[in-house]
C-alpha cells in the first residue's frame, strides 16, 4: 500500500481525497499535516499523527506519497521541499502561481526521482467526458464553438482565503485553472487569448469572474465564470456543423462526495443532442475514483497522470489573461512564444 500524508485539512482534503483514499486498497493514511497541531478535528482519519510541518512530516515519517490541499500560494514552498527531499506529489491545482516558479520546479523535479501529479479532477467530470466522446467520433460533425461556464452565486465576499486579496486568491486561478486545462485538453495549444477578468462584488477585494476567449483558427473556445448567477445555466454547450450539444448544471460528484453518497451510486445526469431530431444522451460516468486509480497505477510506473509540464500551460495561460485583461487587447501566439 502506499503510505500517505494529507497535507492540509479543509475541503478540499476532506472532499475530494479522503473518501477515495479511505475506500481503496492501495492507498493508507498515515499522517496529516495541520497548522492546529491537533488530531481534534482530524476525526475522519482515525490513530495517525498529525504534524504541524511538512518538515516535520519529513523527518519523522516514512510517508511516500504527500497530497498538498493547502492554499494555493504554499503549494510552490511545500513542492520544492518534498521534491527535494525524494517524495512523490500529488497537488491540488493551480500547482504553482507563476511561470517562473513552475520552470523551477521542473527542473527539480527532473533532477529527482519524484514523481509528482498535479490534481486536476475535473478531466474526470462525467460531462467533459461526454465532450471529449462528441468530438471523437465527430457526432456534431466539424466542431466551431465551445462554451464552458463554472458559474456560483456568491453575491457578497465571504471571509475564505479564496476570497481575500492574496497571491492566488480569485475565481481565475481557482476555477480558470479548471476550465483551461480541459480546452486544452481538447484541442492543445490556442492561435490567440483575449480575456476580461472582473471584481464586480461590493467590496470585493479579488476577481470573482472571468470571460477567456481561446482562438483555434476561426474557431472560438468561450470561457466563463461569475458570482452572480442564480439560475440554471448551460455548463457546456458544443456546436458543430451538424448540430449543437447542451448539458446545463455542474457535475453531480462534488456534492455526493460531500454528502457520503459518492460510493452508494453516482447520480445519473442528461444533456441534449439537438440535430435533425432533439435527443436526450447520457452522460458519461464520472471518474474521480478512477483518477485515484490511475495515480497508484502511475506511481508504480514512474509516471505522472497530470504532469507539471501541463499545469505549466495552464499557469501560461492564467498570466496571459491577466495581460490581456489588464491591457484590453487580443494576445496572439507568436507573441508570447516569441516573449
């Protein structure tokens, strides 16, 4: 079994990583990293220390795998240290806030027999697999518009670090690492990037909504987020030369994991296929308990399952949209290749 240590223990731990951990046969906790200092509120994980430091953590365990869900400005410092010390990684994204820092740590990393993985779980949303199924076998024929949203409705700033001015707070980095990486998942590398990032909220303090255009030839990948919807929105909607593609609502894990339902049977969800006839199509299954088994299974190989190198064009992108929104200009690719 691999030996592991959560580092961090709000959510995003107790979410999207204990209940898959606790459920598998090949992962055991055996540590958590906590800046309480105290197992009091760790009572999910029962009879494992609880470290105040990942260099606590370092000297005294013989952990192999640590899983960072601390906020998004220690992931860097908490990277290098485990990387350098020898230990495999998975990190929740944004992985790092920087180019620079991202340049870094892959050259560490390389240096090292680390293997680290970045958790980008939304590549295993049961509708961004039904995306990725459209498109390959070309069911809406020549694909020319996406439209991705991640839309809350959050009208007035709450006391949580993403919500804060800091490095890495904002809806940009939080749910734009998201909807970045699957565009390029789906079709690589975009010709050119326009965005408009915005802190509408009273008193808001940091971005709470984004629209990054993506330019794939004449064709356009729209991507949106806002705290100000409180409606039933299209969370995708594809159109093609044969027809058009629309699933609304968020993938249904996330709130499963969080009520203890995820391992009684995933809830069946629906989008609609409008060609020469409307049709209702299932959705794929959603894979966030797969994802955890590919991790073990890429361990064994040496392998990432989402490399640093990847999350390094998704933070690419994150600070060219902050360029261009601050700018009010379309950047084009040669540009920033050339940059």
């Amino acid at each position: 079994m691999i030996k592991t240590i959560i580092v961090g223990f709000g959510f995003a731990a107790k979410v999207f990583h204990l209940p898959h951990l606790v459920h598998s046969d090949k992962y055991e906790v055996v540590g958590i990293i906590s800046r309480s200092g105290t197992s009091k509120d760790h009572s999910d994980v029962c009879n494992v220390p609880v470290y105040e430091t990942v260099e606590e953590a370092l000297s005294k365990s013989e952990a192999t795998l640590y899983i960072i869900t601390t906020p998004s400005d220690m992931h860097y410092d908490m990277l290098k240290q485990c990387i350098l010390a020898g230990k495999d990684v998975l990190v929740e994204k944004p992985a790092f806030l920087t180019v620079e820092e991202g340049r870094e740590l892959i050259q560490l990393k390389q240096a090292s027999e680390s293997v680290v993985t970045v958790h980008q779980n939304r590549r295993w949303d049961g509708d961004f697999l039904t995306i990725q199924k459209l498109l390959k076998e070309e069911m809406l024929g020549d694909w020319q518009v996406l439209e991705s949203r991640f839309d809350r409705f959050r009208p007035h700033v709450q006391n949580r670090w993403r919500e804060q001015p800091g490095a890495g707070s904002g809806v940009l980095y939080d749910l734009g690492s998201h909807l970045l990486d699957q565009a390029l998942v789906l079709f690589g590398q975009p010709d050119a990037l326009y965005a408009e990032i915005m802190a509408q909220r009273e008193n808001g303090r940091t971005d709470d909504g984004f629209l990054v255009v993506l330019h794939y030839g004449k064709k356009r990948v729209y991507l949106r987020a806002s705290s100000f919807v409180n409606s039933a929105y299209p969370r995708f909607e594809l159109h093609g030369s044969k027809g058009s593609f629309v699933k609304y609502g968020l993938d249904k894990q996330e709130p499963q994991l969080a009520d203890g339902t995820f391992y009684q049977g995933k809830e069946k969800e629906v989008g609609t296929i409008y060609c020469e006839d409307t049709a209702e199509v299932m959705i794929e299954s959603g894979g966030y308990d797969h994802f955890f088994s590919l991790l073990a299974d890429s361990l064994a190989r040496r392998e990432p399952v989402v490399s640093l190198e990847e999350a390094l064009r998704v933070t690419k992108l994150i600070e060219l949209a902050l360029k261009s929104s601050e700018e009010g200009r379309l950047i084009k690719k040669e540009e920033w290749l050339n940059g």
